[in-house]
C-alpha cells in the first residue's frame, strides 16, 4: 500500500513537471496573481496582527485582555482565562493569525499539544476586513452581505469551539512570567516576518498549480464527467485550493447561492490556508486532521447560519448576477512592493539567525 502511494505521488510529480514545462506561461500568470494577492490582501491585512500577536504572546499582555473574556474562555471554549485574547485575535486578525499565537503558546510550553490541537479547530478564521471590505464591499458590492458573513463565520466559530471543547476539563496549564515589552517587539518582527514570507510563498504556490490546472481544462472536465453546472464546479475547484479566487468565482454565482458558497469556501480557505496553518509549527507538532476535518464542518455549519441570516437580513436586497467574476487587477507598483517587503523580511529573518549562532 505503501509503494503503491510512493508510485502515485511519483507519476503526479512527473505529470506536474511535464505540465511546469510545458505551459510555463500558464504558470507565471498564476504567480503574477498570486503576488497580486500579497500585495493587496496577505501582507497589508495579515502582517500588522502578525506582530501584534507575536509581541503579546511574547509579553503576555494578552492576559490583561483575556480579563473580560474570562466566562466564554472558561465555560464555553474551556481553556484557561489568560487564552481569551489568543480566541478574540483569531477572529479579528484572520486565517493564519490565531495559529501563529497558538504555535507560540505551544514552543512556551504554556499549552500542550492536545490543548493546541483543539483550538486550531475554532482559532482559524477569516478577518472581518477580508470578508467585509475585500467580499462584501468588493466582490458583492453589498457591505451588508459582508456582515452576514462575519456574523456566520463567528456563530458557527463559537459552536465548533463548544463542541470540541464540551466536557473536557480545563487545563492546568504553565503561565510564564511577565516579559520586558522593548525585548519581546525585535522577536515578534522576526517571528512574524518568518511567517509572512511561508504565508505568501504557499499562497503564490497554489495560484501558480491552480492557474495551470484549470487552464488545462481539468474542472471543465470533472463538470462534463459528473454531468454538474460548470460554475458551480469551478467554484469548488478554485476554492478547494485558494480561498481568495474561489471567492471570486463564487461571488459571481449571485444572490443567496454566491452567499452559500462564499461562506463555505472562507471557513474552508483552501488547502494554501491548511499548509499555511501547518508551517506555523516548526518545532513541535499537534496532529493536524482534526483541524483540517472542523474546517469542513465550519463550512456547513457557516453555510446553513449565513443562509438563514441572509434571508433574514438582505431579503431586500435584489438578485444580482454577474457574468464574469470580478477580478483582483494586476498592479505592477503593488507585485513590486510585495517582493520588496519579502525580501526585506528575509534579510531580518536570516540577519536574525546569524545573530543567534
């Protein structure tokens, strides 16, 4: 069984090393896109949390705004009071952001692996600037349709977050002690440049395989074989890797089955999201199925709250369709910019390691 798998995995990479060769052009739009994505989605939304976060795990700042979250941190999410934060910040700074804390509670020994495992399944999420302003305001061009959104992602967050957590005891967990704040922000650049330049660099990986599968035909070809909408196929396929352009092409579905299936395609994110989750843990490793399984399970459940909240809400608002799905617009200045701040994070990172030998 094992050889068997080796086999496979062998033919997939040859078939994908044909197919780098051969549609290169095919490639490099992907990639063009996928730095598109960096510079105007990834590294403005994401890179400011990622330090924050980063400074108040080092710090443990996070305490004193974990006080007033102590009753749903405790009794909902079981988990000890001074973690509140690390929830709250997973829900406001987006996918990878809550992970990255996580990780970093993890190396400090201040959780253990089970512990860590168990809040992956509700600290990965969206940020409401992604789902407000990048889909709702946009894509949709509805900024209500954005907040019916948010208001899914987070009712189906707090009930993933119960479930996984019902009945479990809430850990005795170690607190480390209070950390000097000018010490603990030169770290957070580091750690949080680390991360961004993984993020982006999976995130331009995916958009390069994605662009090229799809322009070989491959979810028209699964539409006419399962006799499916090839919109709808596209949908999932896009968003089975990248949760950006599934976005985009499920925005264009219109009306309350774009709102589905953008709400599934953001609690899922994509397997760029998964991988990027994965690579916040260097050192030590929780198993990540569960993780990968809840992302599912968020999906249907966001699903189901958001359609009902949807017709609730936007009833009001007509059906709009589009026949094509809008379009994150090359911008030169910005894919420049983007490798220039990647770059520079890549100097401090690697200036860091040396300093550290």
């Amino acid at each position: 069984m094992k050889k068997t798998g080796v086999l496979l995995l062998s033919v997939l990479m040859v078939l994908l090393g044909m197919g780098l060769l051969v549609d290169a052009s095919l490639v490099a739009d992907g990639v063009r896109r996928g730095l598109e994505v960096c510079g105007s989605v990834l590294i403005p939304a994401l890179f400011p949390f990622m330090v924050l976060s980063c400074f108040l795990v080092g710090t443990d700042m996070a305490r004193l705004l974990s006080i007033p979250l102590t009753p749903v941190t405790t009794r909902v999410f079981r988990l000890p009071a001074h973690l509140g934060a690390t929830v709250l910040l997973s829900l406001i700074g987006g996918y990878p952001v809550g992970a990255k804390m996580v990780a970093n509670l993890l190396d400090r020994g201040e959780i253990d692996e089970a512990t860590a495992r168990r809040m992956l399944c509700f600290c990965v999420n969206p940020s409401p600037s992604f789902l407000i302003s990048a889909v709702g305001i946009g894509m949709l061009m509805v900024r209500r349709a954005g907040v019916v959104l948010l208001a899914g992602q987070i009712l189906a967050t707090l009930i993933i977050g119960a479930v996984v957590s019902w009945g479990q005891p809430v850990p005795k967990l170690k607190k480390g002690g209070w950390t000097g704040h000018v010490g603990a922000f030169v770290p957070a650049v580091v750690d949080a440049s680390s991360a961004m330049i993984t993020m982006c660099a999976f995130a331009v990986l995916f958009s390069g395989l994605l662009s090229l599968l799809r322009g070989r035909g491959l979810s028209d070809g699964f539409a006419y074989l399962l006799h499916l909408d090839p919109a709808l196929v596209n949908v999932f396929f896009t968003g089975l890797f990248e949760v950006t352009g599934g976005s985009l092409v499920a925005a264009a579905l219109g009306g309350e089955t774009a709102i589905i299936a953008l709400s599934f395609c953001c609690s899922w994110g994509g397997l760029s999201v998964i991988f990027q989750v994965i690579s916040c843990f260097q050192n030590k490793k929780p198993q990540f199925w569960p993780f990968v399984f809840s992302r599912i399970a968020h999906g249907f459940l966001s699903a189901g709250i958001t359609r009902m909240l949807y017709r609730k809400f936007c009833a009001d608002l007509p059906v709009w369709t589009a026949a094509a799905p809008p379009v994150l617009e090359l911008d030169p200045p910005k894919a420049a910019a983007a490798l220039c701040l990647l770059a520079m994070c890549s100097m401090l990172v690697l200036g860091a390691g040396k300093s550290n030998h």
